[in-house]
C-alpha cells in the first residue's frame, strides 16, 4: 500500500472510530430528552450532555460540509 493510502485508511479508521463516539454518546443524550426543566439535570447528566456536544463538534470539523472544510480548489481560500 502506498504512503497516500495509507494516509486514507489511517483517515478513515479515524473517522469510523469518532462515529462509533459520536453515536455512543447520541445514545447516552436520547435518554435525557426532551428536557423539561434544566434545574433537574444531575452533574451526571451534564457531563453526558457535554461530551456530546464536543464529539459533534470534532466529527463536524472533519465534514467536508463545514466551513474548515469548504475551500475554493484554485484559491486554497475558505468559502
């Protein structure tokens, strides 16, 4: 396998592993809501309620959708 490919599975394997976080934690979040009132919430809950929300935001960084992403192909400039 070449270097590049390498670098694409090495990718990819990434990629599957923040998936398999991101739908852990969406699993874990599905049980808190909807949420009524936030003042019922145990330091458990928001703990939970946080490592979501950073896992999305990591797997969205890595979205060829997301800003960071997005880049005119003959500029190099974010779109």
């Amino acid at each position: 396998m070449t270097e590049h490919l390498q670098l694409i599975d090495k990718k990819l394997e990434h990629l599957e592993r923040m998936h398999g976080y991101l739908m852990y934690s969406l699993e874990q979040v599905s049980g808190l809501m909807p949420i009524n009132d936030w003042k019922t919430l145990t330091p458990k809950h928001h703990e939970t309620l946080a490592a979501f929300r950073v896992r999305f935001s990591e797997f969205q960084e890595h979205s060829p959708n997301s800003p960071k992403q997005r880049r005119h192909s003959w500029t190099g400039i974010n779109a």
